[in-house]
C-alpha cells in the first residue's frame, strides 16, 4: 500500500512539473502567474459548492483581495504597451 501511495505521488508530481514546464512554454509569464495566483479560488469555489465548507468573512474577503489583485495585473498589463520583439 505505501509503495502505490509512493508511486501515485511521485507520477502526479512529475505530471504537475510537467504540465507547469508547457504551460510556462506556451503563455506569457504574466498569464501563467496570474493562473497560479487564482488557484486558492479555484479551491475555495469548489470546497463550497462540492464540499458544503462555510464561507466565512476572513476567507471571503481573502478570496476577494486575490481576485481584485489579478484583476489590477490584468487591467496594469492590458494598459502597457506591446514590446516589439
């Protein structure tokens, strides 16, 4: 039994890496930072409506200063102008 929880971790780490490292590849580095800072949402969404976790002030007020904090990044980047390359 510990040898598959080994092995099941090991093998969902190496894909995550993986998954990462194309990711990283493929999109600008503000994208793929911006989809990291929202996975605690992502958590938090799913703990409430699948898992029927309370959603107190402290975490909702958490989850709204993370998603104000993408939404400036965003409005920041899309006010730049683009780099010839």
């Amino acid at each position: 039994m510990l040898g598959l929880l080994a092995y099941s971790g090991l093998v969902g780490t190496a894909l995550a890496y993986w998954a990462m490292s194309m990711v990283t590849r493929s999109l600008p580095a503000l994208t793929t930072a911006l989809g990291v800072t929202a996975t605690p949402l992502v958590g938090i969404a799913v703990a409430t409506a699948a898992l029927g976790e309370p959603l107190n002030g402290s975490l909702a007020m958490a989850a709204g200063l993370v998603a104000a904090g993408i939404v400036v990044s965003t409005l920041a980047a899309s006010a730049r102008p683009i780099a010839a390359k």
